[in-house]
C-alpha cells in the first residue's frame, strides 16, 4: 500500500489531502447526531416533570374519574354546554322557581350564537335564554324565549315546521345523528318527534316519551321546561339546542333561529359537560403549544385532550410569480438541501383527539404506578412523538395517569437547519481549499516540470552538458529554488568536467606524439643497424602495435573535433544519389576482398549539406561493414527516396546486433563483435555517423535485416523542394 502511495503524482497526493477534509463535515455530522440525541433526552425529561407537575395538580380528584362526571373532551372548544347540579329534582309546570339555585348562570342567545348580535338583531321580537341543569339520573333544560308573536301547530297540517319549535340535536357516541321536534298545540306538554334531517316529516306517526317538554305562555313570550334521561345523553354524546321563531300563521314560514351552540343546525353539536367549571378551568390552564396531554382513568379510557400536536404556525409558503431572482435561486437551493437532507415534515397524521380509549402499552405500565417516557412514531410513519407519563393518584390508589405527548419536530428542525448551515459551510471550505490545493497542485507540478524540461535540455542523451546553469529567476528562495540552485551548481561542475573530457583527445594525441615518434624513429634506425631485423617477428608486432596507436589517437581526435569542424562548414546543394556513387567506386580498389553493389535511383537526390563530411560518413559505415562481414561477402550500398527524406543504406552479411545494444549502438564507445591484433573497434565510428546525419537534419538507425543474414545500417536525411532547389 505504501508503495502504491509513494507511486502516485504530488497533484494526486494532494487531491487525497484535499479529499481528507471529508473528515471535518463527517465529524460535525456525528456531533449533531450526538446533540440530537441529548436534545431529545432532555425533551423526554421535560416531558416527564411536566407530567409529574400535572398529576400533582390532578392528585385527589376524584370528581374527575366519576363514571357519571362528563368531561370536557377537547378544551376550548366553545359550542359545549355546562350542566349544574341541582339540590333537588324540577316540577315540569311551566314555572321558574325550582331554578331558583341555577338560573344566575344561565346563557342569553340573541343572535347566531351567545357571542353575537347582529345590527338587525331585536331582543323584544326573539331571544333566548338558556340554563342546563341536572339531578341524579335525570338532565333538565330551561328555554325562555322572547317571542313578539307565538305560533302554534296547526294539526290540519301535516309538515312539523310551520309554528315556533326546539329543536333537539343529538349525536351518539358511535357519530349517528338524531333529530328531535318539539312543537305545542297550547300552553302545556309539548310532542316530541323523531324526524328527518329536514326537519319537517316525522319518521315514526306517534310522539316519543323520552323526552317530556312543559310550555307556559309568558308576558314576553314563552316558556319551556324539558327533562331527558341522562342515560341517553352520557359522556361520550352531544346535544344541541334550536329555538325557532314563526310569526305568520297564514303563511307560516321560518323567521330566526337561534342556536345553543356557535355551529350550523347540521353539523356536530356541543358536548354536555356535567363537571364542575373550577375543574375546566384547570384542564384549560394545562394547554402547552405544540403538546398535547391526555387524562386517563384507571380503564385507560380517555376523560379529556389538551392541546396538539401541529404547529398551526407553519403553512407553506406559496409561489410568488413576482418574487426576485435572488429568492428563486434561494429556493432552488433550499430544494437541491431538501434532497440530501431529510427535513422533518411540518404536517402529520397521528391519532385524534375524540378517540375513547388509549390501551397503549405504556399506559397500562404507568397506571401500575411507573412512570415512563418513550418515543414513537406518528401512524403516518412522518414524525416522532416524546410520549411521557405519570400516574394520579386519589387516597393511595391510581386512578388516572396523566401522558404528555410532544413532537420532536422542533428538535429535528433545528437539527435540519444545523445540517444545512455545516453543509454550506463545508462545501464553501472544501471548495476553496480543494482550488487553492488545486493551483498549489498545479504551481508547484508546473515548477518541477520546468526545472525536468531544464534539466533535460541542459545535457544531451550521450551525457554532454549544452547548458551549465538553470536561470536562477524561475526559482525563488524555497525548497524548490534549492534543488535548481543544487542542479545549476551540479551542472557546472559536470561542465567543467566535460570540458575536460572533450579537450582530452587532443592533448593525449599532443602528448602520445612525440613519445611515438621517438619510438618509431627508433625502430627504424634498429633496422638499419642490425640487418635481418625487419624480418624479425617482434619487430613487425611493435611496428603494428605504434601503427595502431596511431589510428586510435586519429580515430579519437577526430571524432572530438568533428561537432567544432561542422560548425564552420558551409554547406551547398548537392546530388546525393550522385555523390554516394562517386564515393562507392573507390571503395572497389580499397577493399578488393569484398564485393560491392551500388543500387540507386535515376532520378537526382537533392539536399543541402557538405561533401566531405557525407563521403566521411559513409566511409564510416562501410568501415563497419567490412569489419563485421566474411572476406568475399558482398555489401549492398542502396539509395532511395521514403517520404521526401534521401536514404541511404547499406546491407552486410555477419553477426546480428544484440537486442541488449541495439539502443546504444551509435553512443560513443559502444561497440560488439571481436576484434584482432590489426583493427581496433572503439565503437566511435556509428558515433560519428549519428553527428553527421543530425548536422543534416536526419537521423541514423540499424536494424537486422529481415532474412536475418546481417545488420542493415541506414541514414535518412530531408530533402530540399523543387522550388528550393
């Protein structure tokens, strides 16, 4: 793994050190993980006391858990009517002394409801004046209506609707309505009738006696006295209360009506409440926003529901055409969030208000005396509700529990917005920190690779040294700036050394010469002193030996001094099929044991170069030729035209070229084959053909041939234009 790091480019090294970065927004992501969850441990602890300080409020109330004590099921709702207990029961005769204890807190109904009276409302031609009472297993209600003109039944008539009326609204617990009529003929008991929704047909021919009604004409209108069962109005149903008004007999049709309740005549009616106002008053005063607390018996059955759940503060934000561009983008953004980040849902379902009962599993726990506090999840599976209880206790036993249910939207909103907040933030960092690592990236990789080009360019591929110094301005005062600097210093050194080298050749051929000569003229003046002496073998082998001597020092200041020789030389249009020709046929008699054919084109070879180092170069190579092909071999010297560059080839038979030099083969003292006591192979002889053809713009090659017999030896050289030429 190491290996493979150390592998890869300083730009990739440092995308990965960009890309590590990561590490910051996943640990803030776990931190608000982390907060998240301690938010919701103290929301589940808050819950708790506050369960706590309820059942505290609700300890020792026991009128609140009495199966005959009404509830008030959903607190604030203001159509619901409040029942007063009564000392003894009331005498239907049409009288208001027996509401005597009771009629102080009675309801006055002027307009749509108690809360209202319109501009064209007149008290004097109809009103209302209710109060609900009840005493053991009876409920009584007392209407006094102000009423200009009464109207009784016609009994001619077959519709109920067309004299003054109450009507009765009753709702049982299963959500079925029921719809009473009570009308009179005169003063006295009043028929009840179960009738359609209309409010005009009986259902049944004969009146019920459920309910028995009492009226008295009084000086302003009327009174109505009704006594109904409590066993057919229980805690669980609603009961709604209608006067309506008719003043023409002849035409009988309906003028006002006046309602107990703020709703229409065909919607859900108000709850009866038989519980005492100082207990409502304390129910009323639980209301928490956002919360909702539910009060429990022993049966687990549900006695009443504070507040809820939804915020009726968050609607959603309607689409304005108009709103500016800033705004759209906003909400673009907002959406692009909302698709990486799940955003709790403002709107959810979970269980209503006017269920009955709660078996919940936690709520039998905690009305074995435990408290609990758990979190679970809305039906709609869309939020988390923090459910926390507490049981009430009365003289020692548990006859009630008091839960309090809370959302943990508010916390996930926030965990949202926190989420979002680090997400922009984190892409803005990364961002600017990945394009600063980037340009840093791609400044520094940009230096190296200029001080790699400087440095290639500085020294050829045969290791001659064309540049001693790398321009220091490119490299300011850094670590970077330090290795120019170390090269350019290495490079003058290396120079200065390879001065040395190249000037060695004519100073070894200087300083060889005089101890040769002295050699050889010695030799000479042996053989003149002692006759037979040439003939004598070692004399030959020393002879051979300064003659060899000397070709190498030739061999070797030539090739020093042929780069500073062509660099004078001024070269002109030349033949080059022409001059390999004339250069070939010298070689007929120079090399009479080999045989030579000369394969060129008709056609002139134009290009711009100098003779004498051409016929130099090709010697060269026929020197190499010969060296490494059979006595009686023939070599092949070829010219031709390949893609407007002169060729010139020669083919021998020998040796093959080992795979492992045949990259090297025309670098300075590389060479192959054998060699023997006359003929010395320095290997500079493809060397000086490679500095040639490239003083002519070519470039030099071998390669075996492909009937793989010999070696095949080919330099290529552009050719000028017709119009050039």
């Amino acid at each position: 793994m190491f290996k493979t790091l150390r592998a890869l480019s300083i730009k990739t090294k440092l995308i990965w050190i960009a890309l590590s970065l990561l590490v910051i927004p996943w640990m803030g992501y776990h931190y608000v993980q982390e907060m998240q969850l301690f938010l919701l441990r103290g929301q589940q602890d808050a819950q708790l006391l506050t369960a706590n300080g309820i059942a505290t409020v609700l300890n020792d109330r026991s009128e609140l858990f009495n199966p005959t004590t009404g509830v008030q099921e959903l607190l604030g709702d203001k159509n619901d009517l409040y029942a007063h207990e009564l000392p003894n029961p009331i005498q239907l005769d049409g009288q208001i002394n027996d509401w005597e204890s009771i009629i102080d807190r009675s309801n006055y109904y002027v307009g749509a409801t108690q809360y209202s009276c319109e501009a064209d409302d007149n008290p004097d031609d109809f009103s209302l004046n209710n109060v609900i009472g009840y005493h053991e297993d009876d409920l009584y209600v007392l209407f006094e209506i102000n009423d200009d003109h009464i109207v009784y039944r016609d009994l001619n008539r077959l519709q109920l609707d067309k004299s003054d009326q109450i009507r009765i609204l009753l709702q049982l617990p299963n959500g079925e309505l029921r719809h009473y009529l009570m009308v009179a003929r005169s003063p006295g008991r009043m028929s009840i009738y179960l009738v359609d929704r209309n409010w005009k047909l009986p259902i049944k021919g004969e009146a019920i006696t459920t309910f028995i009604a009492e009226m008295a004409e009084t000086d302003w209108g009327y009174r109505v006295e009704l006594r109904v069962p409590r066993n057919v109005v229980g805690t669980r149903s609603r009961l709604g209360y209608f006067a309506v008004d008719v003043d023409d007999p002849v035409n009988p049709e309906v003028e006002a009506t006046l309602s107990t309740s703020p709703q229409r005549e065909d919607s859900e009616p108000g709850q009866i409440l038989l519980n005492s106002p100082e207990l409502t008053k304390i129910l009323k005063g639980l209301d928490r926003p956002q919360s909702r607390i539910w009060i429990l018996d022993s049966e687990q059955r549900v006695r009443a529901v504070v507040g809820g759940l939804s915020d009726p503060g968050i609607q959603p934000r309607p689409d304005n055409v108009n709103e500016s561009l800033f705004a759209r983008n906003l909400r673009k953004a907002e959406a692009l969030f909302a698709t990486l980040l799940s955003r709790p849902s403002e709107q959810f379902v979970d269980v209503p208000k006017d269920v009955t009962s709660r078996p919940d599993k936690i709520f039998t726990q905690i009305l074995k005396g435990e408290p609990m506090v758990q979190a679970r999840l809305s039906l709609d599976q869309k939020a988390q509700i923090v459910v926390a209880g507490y049981p009430i206790q009365s003289e020692g036993n548990v006859v009630g529990a008091v839960i309090v249910e809370q959302s943990s939207n508010a916390i996930l909103a926030q965990q949202y917005f926190l989420l979002r907040s680090l997400t922009l933030v984190t892409i803005l960092v990364f961002a600017f920190v990945l394009f600063a690592l980037l340009v840093f990236a791609w400044r520094l990789t940009a230096r190296i690779r200029r001080l790699y080009q400087t440095t290639e360019q500085a020294i050829t591929a045969e290791g001659r040294v064309l540049e001693d110094r790398i321009p220091s301005r490119t490299y300011p005062k850094d670590e970077l700036g330090d290795l120019g600097r170390s090269i350019t210093s290495m490079l003058t050194r290396l120079s200065g050394y390879t001065r040395y080298l190249e000037g060695m050749p004519d100073t070894l051929a200087h300083e060889m010469n005089n101890p040769l000569n002295v050699v050889s003229s010695s030799l000479e003046i042996l053989e003149g002193d002692l006759p037979g002496a040439a003939q004598n073998k070692h004399m030959q082998r020393a002879q051979n030996g300064i003659n060899r001597l000397r070709a190498i020092l030739t061999t070797l200041t030539e090739a020093a001094n042929l780069e500073e020789a062509m660099r004078d030389e001024i070269r002109e249009r030349i033949d080059l099929a022409s001059l390999v020709s004339e250069v070939v046929d010298g070689y007929y008699t120079s090399y009479p044991d080999y045989v030579f054919h000369l394969q060129v084109e008709s056609r002139p070879l134009w290009i711009d170069g100098s003779p004498d180092h051409l016929a130099q170069m090709l010697d060269k190579m026929i020197d190499n030729a010969v060296q490494f092909s059979p006595l009686g071999q023939g070599i092949i010297v070829r010219v031709r035209e390949r893609s407007g560059h002169g060729e010139v080839v020669v083919l021998n038979e020998g040796p093959l070229i080992p795979e492992n030099i045949r990259e090297r083969l025309f670098d300075p003292m590389v060479s192959y084959g054998k060699t023997n006591a006359k003929q010395s192979h320095l290997g500079l002889g493809l060397f000086v053909v490679r500095l040639i053809s490239e003083y002519h713009h070519g470039s030099a090659w071998a390669e075996n041939r492909r009937d793989a017999k010999g070696v095949a030896v080919t330099v290529s050289i552009p050719l000028v234009t017709t119009l050039q030429a």
